[in-house]
C-alpha cells in the first residue's frame, strides 16, 4: 500500500515536472508575445518592458530562471498586462470562487446523478429507466452555453431576487451551480447506472437473492460498493475540473473564478499565468486521481 | 426527492417576494452601476492605453481640461483655472486652481505636471503612450534616450501654480489633448514614496496606496468582481459631485451583460450586441442608445503583394462594396464611412470611392483582370470578435458578386491576427481604429511609413508633405484644409478602404439622467444624477 503510494507520488511528481517544461516552451512558440499590441507599441518602449519581465533573454536561461524561482521561492511570476499583480494573487484570489462553485455543483452531481443511476439500473427497461437515461443524455449534448443562459433568463428574470449574473448575494451561486452540477450529473448517471447494472449480473447478487436477502439490502449492501467504482474513477478528474473553473459558466454568470483565466490567458500570451494555472491544474489533477486511485481501492478488495 | 425540489421552489418563491432590484437600491444610494467590460491593466493613468482604463481613470484623475457633459469640443477648466496659448498657438501657459489637491489632501502643483510629463516620456517607464506627449518640443528625443536632459523639452514650471509647455509647432487643437488621460497628473510625493520616477511596476498605483485628483477616490477593488470609488473630499468642485459611487464591473460577455441589464443589476451597459440591439428595441426602446463614436471600421490592403500593389485593383475592391447594405444588415447605428476621418467639428472629410460595380469591373479589366478573370484567390484575415466575421462575408460575397473576385476568410485567433496584421503576412485585412482626440490627425498621422500602426506597407510622399505641411500651420481653416489634402490623397491611392464609422450601441437605465451623446463616450461622472423611478 505505502508502496503503491509513494510510486504514484513520485510519478505525480515527473508527471508536474514534464507538464512545466512542456508549457514553458509550447507558450513560446505561439506567435506574439505578451507584449503584442493592437496598437503597436514602439520598438525603444518593448526593449524596456521585456527588460523588466527577464523576456528579453533567451529561452534556456527563461526557463532556468523560472525553475529557479518556481523551486526555491515558490514564485509563480508576474502577470504582465495587469501592472504589479502576481500570479500566485489571481490563483489565490479566483480558486477560492470556483472551489466554492465547484463543491455546489458536485454536491448537485452526486445527490441527482447516482440516485438516478442507481435506481434506472434497478428498475431496467420501465419508464423510469428511460426516462433517467434520456435526462442523461440530454444533460450530456446540450452544452452549458446553452443550459446556461436559459436558466438565466428562465429563473433568473422571473424570480426578482435571484440575480441572472453576478457574484455579491448569498444567492448567486445557485445557477451556475445548478448548470455545472447538471452536465456531471448527467455522466455520473450513466456511469452509475452502467456500473450497477454490471453488478446486478454478478452471482453473489444472486445468491443474495436466492438466500432470501430482501431487495432494498441487497442493494445497498452488496450492489452499491462495486457499482459505484466507474462513477468514483470519473468523479475524481472531474471534481478537479469542477473546482479549478469554467470559462463558459464564469463568463454567463459573471463568476470571479479561475476558468476565465485558462482562455484569456492563452489569448493575451499570459506566459507566467498560463505556466502557473497548468501547473496549479496539473497538481490538482494529480491529487485527485490518487484520492480516487484511494477510494477505489477502499471499494474494491481485489485491487488491494 | 421530490419533497426536497418541493423545498426547493419553496425557497426560491420566498426570496423572489423581495421586490427592490439592484439598481433601485443603488439609485437611491446614489452609486452608479457601470459595465466595463475587464479589469484595468492598470490603475496608473501613464501606463494604460484602452478604453475601459479610461473610464475609471476618468473617474478618479482629472487634467488639466475636463470634459464637458454635452459639448464634445467644449473646453471647462479641469485642474487648471485656464490653459491659454500665444499667438501661434505654440506656448501654452497653464494656470492651476489653488484650491486642487489630491485625495491624501496634498496641494497639485505645477512641479507635479513637470514630474509626470518627465516621467512619462522616461524611456525606462516603458510607457506605449508616451507618444503621445511628442507634441512637446523635445518630447520625442527625450522618450527616445537621445539626451537624458528633460530641461531639453518645453516644459517650463514659473511657479508653484503656473507653467509654461512649449509645442513641436502650432497646435490649435491641444486643448482637446489635454483631455487625454496621458496628460493627467500623477502625485509626485506618492510615486517617490513607492519607488522611483521611471520603475515599471512602482506599487503606488496598486488600489490600497493609490491616490488621485479627481472626483472620485477607490474605494474597494476586487478583482474580476468589481472596482468601486467614492467621494474624494479633497476635490476642489466636492460640493457640485451629484453621485456618491460608481461601481465598475469588468463584464466580458455582453449578452451577460444585457440579461444582467434586464434584471436591474447595470445602469449602463459597455456596448449591446446587434441582437441585443434588436431585441430590446421591441421590449424596451427607451433604454437602447445607439450615438455616433469617433471610430471607424476598414480593411487594409497589402500594398507590398501584387495585385494588391496596384492602385486600380485597391480601388476596385473599394468601389464594389455597398457600404448602406453593410449598415443596414451587419451593424447596428454605424454609418457608411466614405473617408477614414469620421466628422467632427468643422471637420468633414474627402468623400472617397462610392459604390460602382460598374466602373469596379472597368478598373478590373485595365488592371488586367476583365470579370476577375485570372485573380488570385486572396486572403481576408479577420479575427473572429464581435461581427467581423458576417462583415467578411457580406464582403466577400459583394466581392463575388460585383467583381466575379473570390477571397478567402481566414479567420486567426486574436495575438495571431495582430502579428501577422504588424507583420504584413495578410493580403486583405479587418481592422479599425478609435480616435484618441477629436481631431482628424489622430486618424491620419497613422498612415505616414514609419508609424507602427500603418501596416499596410503604403509610402506617400505627397501625404507626408501635406501632414508635415499641417503641422506648421498656425490658422486652423488652413490646418483642416491641408489636413483634407492629405486625407484626399489616402483615399485616392487607397491603400484601405473605410467601411464604417463607428456607432456605439448601448443600454441605460432610465434614472441616469446627464448622459448625453458624446463622439468620445467620456462622460463626465460628476455631473450624472440618480433619480428613482416610481
């Protein structure tokens, strides 16, 4: 076990390492600088700004310097359009949002998402089922652009103090949670419901059946651990896409999250910002496959 | 499952009793709630160069001339009493209000305007507006290093309230550049405090220490959310300040925007989309505004590519666009623009090509290519914002249509577009550019060789003589006429073609009242008022 551990700790770690300096370089050889300008900028003023910044130097002795300070003063860089903001400040100050966010929608995700798998794989082939799998469908084709501004207009014009957009009352977090939480729940339900069918075929479940264990049992002791084990292996990525933001949620709902920043970001040439929501990502993605690496293997015996 | 959604609604029909919308509130708290749009890059008036910085700079500075709620060309005293030139136009001599001061209490000073303007044209500041400033004798060599002497450039202090600025030549219109933020005061004291005068990045702007002189303080930054001033009670005109706040939000998408308008949360959105536009108009007229804007849209020729070298292939291209069908399908309040300069003022530009397929397809044919026959499929480089991409294909169809001509849409992604835009790796290319004062050099001084922002590879000799020519004329009819010379002489060659000038769609709440149509949208906030609707 501790064995395991420490592997994929060291692997987490090469795996950080080589997104670094992939992204170091890949930003820069994108065409334009962060400096680019729609109005030109005078060739005297861009030797001056680029010196401020260290981008005036080559590539290799960049890339040192950023490992130097990445590693031993856990700096991040500056932003480069936005004058005297780090990025460490625009991570700390927009992942607290969609941390937030994230953890509502997934909340949302998990309480609509396995219920209705779990209970669209009992209740294969009824009504029931198939209305679980068309809601789930749905939630998947139709994209949060679209889900999105409907609920805006549909509950956040109609009901006065549910603002359509925005960031300020205790209740503006429940659509784009609701949005987010939807499109997840949708792939939690299929994936729970696949998952529990594969179980219900198992024959320990029908030995259950056979010995007389009655049906609500048999389900939540029995068939609940190993159905479940697809929706975990999912949750895990996805939770950490869901807390590190959405551009499309964030620019609907006008929410100061971090997804916002992934877009804008490779559209202005942040370089320092893009290196560090990659790595920041990357982490998290990193962390939340080992925890669902964990969890998985606390619901499966065979894989310990 | 069911019984939890029930509580669900419950809960959502409960809070939606509350009545009072966001913009009722701040009405009646006399706070305005504006849409800009971003963040700033910056709070520091010397180092931002768009539009949206300026609105909140706006706020916060003030220069020496402010601007005027109604009149576009008139001229109040901002921090100066009075700006008032010699004969030629050439020296100007400025005198401050005793009673300005910046918003920690400390009094403005002509050694202030001396330190910003030398701070500014500091090469080290790596200010991209310094230019703006080569209006001063000596400005240009000093921002270029060519001497580190700033007694070198015509900025002279007489005393505590008065100094002197001497010009390049005779610039009738220099009030209407004082008006630019690159002209606003920075607080010596706290510039020093933080830093020294030309170090990029000096924290005296950050919000927590940044002080300003105008009407308005920051009150509350946060980012991506909001930036909120307030009262500066250190400003000498405090008591005639209608509003107590304006509230920026950085809003990126402007249908976000417009739900956000409709729900009471904005006062005044940063622009409308057409379908906005068209939408609103039928439910609710009164809050769409569409004003003329000091800006036009065109396409760049790449005079360096043949065919595009060729005078009669550009106008050609020129003459085949129906520039009505354009603003009446594609924009929404924009104008057909037959001149690069918009009107203003006295000022009405050269009426360039007119639509004529017919004489189109005659230059065509004398340029070699009778019904297109043998053109090379050309490249129209667009960046995919806002409606460049329908414009493009409208074009591309008139193109099509009237010239038998076929370019193909290469649509690149923002920071790729501008490279290869500066780079003249284009043949056709949309562009468009704002005024940055009301004068039609701004829209002409840009197509001389060596401005960066030509980019279409076009050398006139006669057009530089005609600008230069300009700007040693002391009587401002013959300024406007030679400046009408010049501008006759772009459109002749055309080395772009103006499509439209500019037209600024908006919503406004119906309690701002004082917002008046302005070529430059620089409202002066001090002079809105708030009143509630019943």
């Amino acid at each position: 076990m501790l064995k395991l551990l420490a592997s994929r700790f060291l692997q987490g770690l090469l795996t950080l390492f080589v997104l670094v300096t992939l992204t170091f370089f890949l930003v820069r050889l994108m065409p334009g600088s962060p400096y680019t300008d729609e109005k030109a900028v005078p060739e005297h003023i861009l030797k001056e700004l680029k010196a401020s910044t260290g981008l005036d130097k080559p590539w290799p002795v960049q890339y040192g310097l950023y490992l130097r300070n990445l590693v031993l003063r856990q700096d991040m860089g500056p932003l480069i359009k936005k004058d005297g903001v780090q990025v460490s400040e625009v991570i700390g100050d927009s992942f607290p949002v969609s941390m937030a966010l994230g953890l509502a929608s997934m909340g949302i995700a998990l309480l609509v998402g396995i219920p209705a798998g779990v209970i669209a794989a009992v209740k294969r082939n009824s009504p029931t089922d198939f209305a679980c799998l068309a809601f789930a469908m749905i939630g998947i084709c139709l994209p949060s652009f679209v889900i999105g501004p409907l609920l805006a207009v549909g509950a956040g014009l109609k009901l006065h103090s549910i603002n359509v957009a925005g960031w300020s009352s205790p209740t503006d977090w429940i659509l784009p949670a609701i949005t987010l939480g939807l499109i997840n729940a949708a792939y939690l339900a299929r994936l729970s419901r696949g998952g529990m069918l594969d179980v219900l075929s198992q024959d320990y479940i029908r030995t259950a059946k056979a010995k007389g264990v009655p049906g609500r049992k048999i389900i939540t002791r029995h068939a609940l651990k190993g159905g479940l084990i697809p929706a975990v292996a999912f949750i895990g990525p996805a939770f950490a896409a869901m807390i590190s933001g959405s551009f499309v949620i964030e620019t609907i709902f006008q929410i100061p999250g971090m997804g916002q920043h992934f877009v804008n970001a490779a559209t202005d040439r942040e370089f320092f910002l893009i290196q560090g929501l990659v790595l920041f990502y990357g982490f998290l993605i990193v962390a939340a496959n080992l925890l669902a690496d964990l969890a998985q293997i606390a619901l499966n015996p065979r894989m310990r | 499952m069911l019984l939890r959604f029930a509580i669900f609604i419950s809960c959502l029909s409960l809070i939606s009793c509350q009545k009072e919308s966001q913009v009722d509130r701040a009405t009646k708290d006399g706070i305005l709630l504006l849409a800009n749009s971003s963040d700033p890059k910056s709070f520091d008036p010397q180092v931002v160069t768009g539009v949206l910085e300026s609105n909140i700079n706006r706020a916060l500075f003030e220069g020496l001339i402010a601007f005027h709620p109604t009149e576009d060309l008139a001229a109040p005293g901002g921090v100066a009493l009075e700006v008032v030139p010699d004969e030629t136009f050439t020296v100007w001599t400025a005198t401050l209000r005793p009673d300005a001061k910046w918003s920690d209490g400390h009094p403005v000073t002509a050694e202030d305007f001396a330190f910003t303007y030398e701070r500014i044209l500091s090469p080290g500041l790596g200010a991209k507006y310094a230019s703006m400033l080569y209006f001063m004798e000596g400005a240009e060599d000093f921002n270029l290093g060519k001497t580190k002497d700033f007694s070198t450039v015509g900025m002279k202090v007489i005393d505590p309230l008065n100094f002197e600025m001497t010009l390049r030549g005779p610039t009738p219109f220099f009030r209407e550049l004082l008006k630019h933020y690159t002209w606003y005061p920075v607080p010596k004291h706290k510039v020093l405090e933080y830093g020294t005068i030309a170090q990029i990045g000096n924290l005296w702007s950050k919000p927590e220490n940044l002080v300003s002189n105008g009407p308005y303080r920051i009150k509350s930054f946060r980012r991506n959310a909001h930036i909120e001033v307030e009262r500066n009670p250190y400003y000498w005109d405090a008591e005639n300040v209608t509003l107590n706040g304006i509230r920026f939000l950085p809003i990126s998408n402007v249908f976000t925007e417009a739900r956000m308008f409709r729900d009471g949360q904005l006062h005044v959105t940063y622009g409308a989309a057409p379908e906005v536009v068209d939408l609103m108009k039928k439910v609710d007229p009164s809050a769409v505004r569409q004003e003329p804007y000091l800006g036009t849209v065109l396409y760049r020729f790449n005079t360096t590519r043949a065919p595009l070298d060729d005078v009669r292939v550009r106008r050609a291209l020129s003459m085949a666009l129906d520039r009505e069908a354009l603003c009446d399908n594609v924009f929404r309040g924009y104008l057909p623009a037959y001149g690069m300069t918009p009107p203003m003022g006295d000022y009405d530009p050269p009426h360039g090509t007119s639509f004529d397929p017919a004489a189109a397809r005659k230059l065509l044919a004398e340029a070699g290519y009778p019904g297109g026959k043998g053109f090379p499929r050309l490249g129209l480089l667009i960046a995919s914002r806002e409606t460049a991409a329908t414009l493009a294909t409208a074009v591309q169809a008139m193109w099509r249509e009237h010239l038998g001509v076929e370019v193909e849409i290469e649509n690149k992604e923002w920071t790729a577009y501008i490279v290869a835009t500066q780079s003249l790796e284009y043949d056709i290319v949309a562009g468009g550019w704002i005024g940055d004062y009301i004068d039609p050099l701004t829209f002409l001084e840009m197509w001389t060789p060596d401005n960066g922002n030509n980019n279409t590879g076009w050398d006139s000799k006669p057009f530089v003589a005609k600008l230069e020519e300009s700007i040693q004329a002391t009587d401002p009819a013959v300024r406007y006429e030679l400046l009408f010379e010049a501008e006759s002489i772009l459109l002749e060659d055309s080395p772009i073609t103006p499509i439209a000038w500019w037209g600024k769609n908006y919503l406004i709440h119906p309690s701002v009242k004082g917002w008046e149509p302005l070529l430059l949208d620089n409202h002066p906030f001090k002079n809105l008022k708030l009143v509630p609707q019943d």
